[in-house]
C-alpha cells in the first residue's frame, strides 16, 4: 500500500469516527435533557442511561484522538492538520 493511499485511508477513518463522535454527543444531549425533565420515579433509570451516554463519548473521545496521534506520528498527517482536528475533537465534547 502506497503513502497516498494511506493518508486517504486514515482521514476517511478519522472523518467517520468525529461523526460517529458528534452522534454521540447529540444522544449524551438528549439524555441529559431527558434526566433533568425526568420525575423522580424515573431518575435512577434516566441517570443510568445519562451515564452511558457519557461513557460511550468519553471512549469515542479517547479513540479519535488515538486515531489522530497515531497519524500525526506515522506522517500521514501534518501537524497543523492534527492540531486542527485535535481542536475539532476537543470543541465537539465540551
């Protein structure tokens, strides 16, 4: 496999695993939403799921940004295009 092959290899991965990110947030968003608007019964249900959702970004998290250092380091990015999705990534979960 040659080095241009590669590099579109690994944005085409790191483009799918920001939207699988942004997915995640936006289900972290609603089950935020859902547990403040929750009645008491349901709290310990909808916190749970609250908890999930934020596990399941919190671990797309540490992948992207494992995907992205790992190009970085292999040069199949530059290190301008690394800080840029490094800030992409960091801005979509806070």
């Amino acid at each position: 496999m040659n080095r241009e092959s590669q590099t579109d290899i690994i944005k085409f991965k790191i483009k799918n695993e920001k939207e699988y990110l942004k997915k995640l947030v936006k289900r972290k968003e609603k089950a935020t939403e859902e547990f403040k608007n929750c009645s008491p019964n349901e709290a310990n249900s909808k916190m749970c799921e609250f908890d999930i959702e934020c596990s399941h970004v919190s671990d797309q998290y540490i992948r992207v940004k494992a995907i992205i250092e790992v190009a970085c380091a292999l040069d199949l990015i530059s290190s301008i295009e690394f800080e840029e999705l490094s800030s992409e990534v960091r801005n979509l979960v806070l």
